[in-house]
C-alpha cells in the first residue's frame, strides 16, 4: 500500500512539474515601448496582466517623436528590440508608413487632453478662456512645454491662435525627454503644459486645469505590434487586456478616456 501511495505522490509530483515547465515554457517576454502619456495606468495595469497570462513585460519609456536618444523612432532606428508600440497615434501611424509597425495591428486606446500647471503653491493663473490664458501667458517670465504631441501643438499652433508667437520666443522652451511637470516643480519654468496624465504623478505641482475648450487639442494614444516583434501574439494579448473593462478604471484614475472597444485606424 505505501508503495502504490509513493508510487502515486510521485506520479502527482511528476505532471505537475511537466505541467510547470508547459507553463514556463508557453510564457513569453513581450517587450514594449510607451511614451509619457498612457506611462502611469501602463504602470499600474501591467503586474496584473503578468498574473493572469503568465507572460513577463520589459518596459523601455521614450517620446512618441523627437531625436533624443531615448525617442521610440530613434530606438527602433538603432534596431532596440520591441514588441508593442504605445504612442501619440499620428506618430504611430507615420511608424506604419515607414514599415515599422505592423498595419493592422493599429489600435486607439485612450483620449488624453493638455493641462496647465504651476509650481506648487504658486498662484493658479486664470485659464478660463483663450483671452484670460493669453494674458496669463503673456504675464509669465517663463513658460514650458514637452518635446511630443502636446508641445508641437503648444508651440506651432496654440501660440498663433492667441496671436502671441512672437512674444514667446524668448520665454517659453522645449522640454526634451524630461518631464515638464519636474521643470516647473523646480522652479525653472512658471507655467507648464503637457498631457493630463503626464502631469498628474509629479509631485511639487499643481495642475490648474485643462486648456480651455476653444484651444484644447485632444490627443489619442495608440498601440500596434512592431514589425520586428517576436511575441506578436502575447502582444496583441496585451494590446486587448489595455482595452478590456478590466483595464478601464486605471485609465481613468491617471487622467485619459478609454476609447471604447479600442478603435482602430
């Protein structure tokens, strides 16, 4: 009898290590890389995507745009390794034409929209209308913005719908790579714009609110498989679990809209 017992226990002991190593052996690593906006919900939502798939998530953070060494184009330029691309959708969309992302994998996952922020403290400017920002803008002895999509916008269209380019040049700066929100909170700029949720995880600021509504610029974020991937699979999985219910409340939380059902493009 104890023989047929041992024999049982170790027959047990034996599937399940053979059903570990199939485990072990199906997880995949998939390997991402996010701009600043969708950063902190990505964050947050990834230790339960690990738990329930089993896959692991290497992370690599750069802007959607620019030339800095970390920028998600620079990276894949110098041949990074990546999976999963989460960027300012017209940037993914221009990674598309160039062949670096794979067309029909494209899926919009949030809307984000600009904010204004001051240092901590600090008197919050009235941003209630085009004209009261204008003023406030005009009134600043600096002012920054980001090096992707809320800046381009910022700098090239926004300053010359308030009729204020010129005033400008000399006051208000492109931020690369670093956080806009740290720069205010540092005391080296007195107001400064970027993404929702890129402003609200600094500390040292406050976030006077969102762009008026007549200059406001929505933005969407995106994702889609590169075309170097080797987990296309495991990163289209992740690609559905950042659109899922299950994913939605984070969303929220870090200052974006899900887009519902996660159009595509």
């Amino acid at each position: 009898m104890r023989f047929r017992s041992a024999h049982f226990r170790n027959l047990v002991l034996g599937c399940a290590a053979v059903l570990l190593l199939a485990g072990s052996a199906a997880a995949a690593e998939v390997r991402v890389m996010i701009s600043g906006g969708l950063t902190a919900a990505f964050n947050a939502l990834v230790p339960e995507f690990e738990r329930t798939t089993g896959n692991k998530v290497s992370t690599a953070y750069g802007p959607s745009m620019g030339t800095t060494v970390n920028a998600i184009p620079v990276r894949l330029e110098r041949g990074e390794p990546a999976d999963v691309l989460i960027m300012v959708g017209y940037a993914l969309g221009d990674l598309v034409k160039n062949g670096k992302v794979i067309a029909d994998s494209r899926v919009d996952l949030v809307k984000s929209l600009i904010g204004v922020a001051v240092k901590a403290g600090a008197p919050k400017p009235d941003i209630s209308s085009a004209d009261a920002l204008k003023r406030a803008l005009l009134a600043a002895k600096s002012i920054a913005y980001s090096d992707s999509a809320s800046g381009v916008y910022v700098s090239t269209e926004m300053f010359a719908k308030l009729g204020i380019t010129e005033e400008m040049k000399d006051k208000a700066r492109k931020i690369p790579a670093t956080p806009v929100g740290e720069i205010v909170a540092h005391g080296d700029a007195e107001i400064g714009f970027q993404q929702f949720s890129e402003l609200m995880p600094v500390q040292g600021i406050d976030i006077v609110g969102p762009l008026p509504s007549e200059l406001q610029k929505v933005t969407v974020f995106s994702a889609g498989i590169a075309a170097v991937s080797k987990e296309p699979e495991a990163g289209k999985a992740l690609i559905k679990f950042l659109t899922s219910p299950a994913a939605r409340a984070e969303i929220i939380r870090s200052g974006m809209e899900p887009i519902a059902n996660g159009g595509t493009n």
